[in-house]
C-alpha cells in the first residue's frame, strides 16, 4: 500500500507521547520529580498529541466532518481511537495543570493516565489488526508492536531530558528505555519473520468471486490511473525495502540497545542520549512507513493481473 505520511506523523509523535507519560509516572515511583520539571514534561506530552492529532486531520477527505467518527464506538476501533486519543491528551494537559496549581501530580490522575496510554496503544493497534483480509496486519504483535515502540521513544526522550536537568531518576528511565528497545527489537523481527512466512491471499478467481473456474484476465477494463492502483499499490523496489527495513533495524533498536547497555549502570551524557532518541525517533518514523509499505492488499490480485 501507499503510506500516508499524515498517519505515520500521527502514530509515531503519539506514541513517543503515551511513552512519554507512563515513564513519568514510573519515574515518580523511584522519587518525587521537581514540580517544574515534571509539569513541562507532561505539557511536552501534550504538545506532541496534540500535534499528532493534527497530522491526523490531513488524512481526512472532511476534516469538519471528523466528530462523525465517534459515532460506530460500540463496533469500530477505529472509532474507540477517536475518542481515546482526545481523552488521553486532555490527560496530560490535566496533570500538567493539576502539578501547576498543587506541586504535585495526584496518584489517580497518573493511573488514569497511564491506563488512557494502554488504552490508546490497543485502539490504535486493533485499527489494524482487526482486519483479516490484510493477513500483514492481522496478528497480536501489530498493537503489541504499536505498544513496545512508543515505550522505547518515549522513555529514551524521557531519560534524555531528565538527564540535561541532573534528575535521579534519568538513569532509571535510561534502564527501562534499554528494556523496552530490546523488546520491541524483538517484536518487530517476529513480524518481519511472520512477513517473510506469508503467502499472497486471495486469487484472481477469488477477487471476483468465480470460485475454481479458471480466469485469465487480459485487461483491467480501463487505461488511466485509478484511486485503488494509487492508495493500494506502491511501485517501491524490493532491495529499497530490504535496505530501509536494515536501517531501521539498526538506527531504531540495534544501535540504541549496545548504547543503553553500555552506559545503564553509569551517568550516561544528556547529549549523547538525545542523540539516540532522534535517530530513534527517525528510524521509527521509517518503521512506520514500512509497516503500511509492506501490505500486498488483496485487490491487487484483479487490478495487477494485467497490464
């Protein structure tokens, strides 16, 4: 499929949030953050959802419209993700002011919050996972993916800003973020091995419900271009995908996991961590890009089988 640039924005910058807040919830458990600190870590969560949701916006035909999402809840992920994502942002703006006014950021407001997290994490993963004629997508480690990697960027963001302000509890976010990389360094190679496993699905013949018959297409009953072959189909070459996957690999969990490891039981540099959580955060955003590049959607069987 083509990838959408828009929702690879929107789930990359909102996971590195939801990360962002349960390691500053977890990091509250070690020791009390500064109340300035911790109130501008909570309002940088709020900023990177809010301009998540943002990009969402630029996928939308009618952007007016978008409150009609929320209307199919009881049935659709999709529409549990439009209100779960809102709710959570409202969340980190809500502690953020709470730790403004009190000094301290109350214990329920940080369950609720990290719970709103998970909750996003399923919504958004489930949007892709629930459907089964896209077998890519159709498996638990697509929102386990969405989970473990927003974990990672957002705890080693957190480790890095916690570190340039001399706070205690960077080391101890620097340790999680080393956990959690490796984790979804894991995760996401099983994908890929699942990827390398999968047989194409579907047939000609099934595309247009001919059952056993034998079909031979000889033309696609049209000549110019066509929205499916655009949003479905993507002229990428395989060795380019080869490539991006190794690189992502590498800059994403491979090379942030031999760093992590290295300095976990020092003072690791304020710098150098940031460092990491760009090139991170980068390698991310080519993950994401290959998760949606990686789908050979099934009606490619009718409209590729002539050319």
């Amino acid at each position: 499929m083509r990838p959408a640039w828009s929702v690879i924005w929107f789930t990359t910058l909102l996971g590195c949030a939801q990360g962002l807040v349960v390691a500053l919830a977890l990091a509250g458990l070690g020791g009390a953050l500064p109340a300035g600190l911790l109130r501008d870590l909570l309002l940088l969560a709020f900023a990177l959802g809010a301009v998540a949701l943002a990009c969402s916006f630029a996928h939308l035909g009618q952007p007016l419209r978008a409150w009609r999402g929320v209307a199919m809840w009881r049935t659709s992920w999709l529409s549990r993700e439009v209100i779960a994502a809102p709710l959570f942002i409202a969340l980190c703006l809500a502690g953020a002011l709470a730790v403004q006014r009190t000094g301290s950021w109350p214990a329920w407001l940080q369950g609720v919050s990290v719970l709103a997290a998970l909750l996003l994490w399923l919504c958004t993963g489930k949007v892709y996972a629930a459907i089964d004629f896209i077998r890519e997508w159709a498996t638990p480690l697509t929102p386990l993916n969405f989970a473990l990697m927003g974990l990672a960027s957002g705890h080693l963001l957190a480790a890095a800003l916690l570190a340039e302000q001399g706070a205690a509890a960077a080391a101890l976010l620097g340790r999680l973020a080393l956990l959690w990389t490796v984790l979804a360094w894991m995760s996401r190679a099983l994908a890929l091995a699942r990827l390398r496993r999968l047989r194409r699905a579907g047939s000609t013949q099934s595309a247009i419900g001919a059952g056993a018959r034998p079909v031979r297409q000889v033309s696609r009953g049209f000549t110019a271009g066509s929205f499916n072959l655009e949003e479905f189909g993507l002229h990428a070459s395989a060795l380019l995908l080869r490539r991006l996957r190794s690189l992502y690999m590498i800059l994403g969990f491979a090379l942030p996991a031999v760093v992590l490891a290295a300095v976990a039981w020092s003072s690791a540099d304020a710098s150098l961590l940031a460092l990491l959580a760009l090139l991170q955060f980068a390698a991310l955003l080519g993950e994401r890009w290959d998760f949606f590049a990686q789908v050979d959607h099934p009606q490619n069987h009718y409209y590729s089988a002539a050319q």
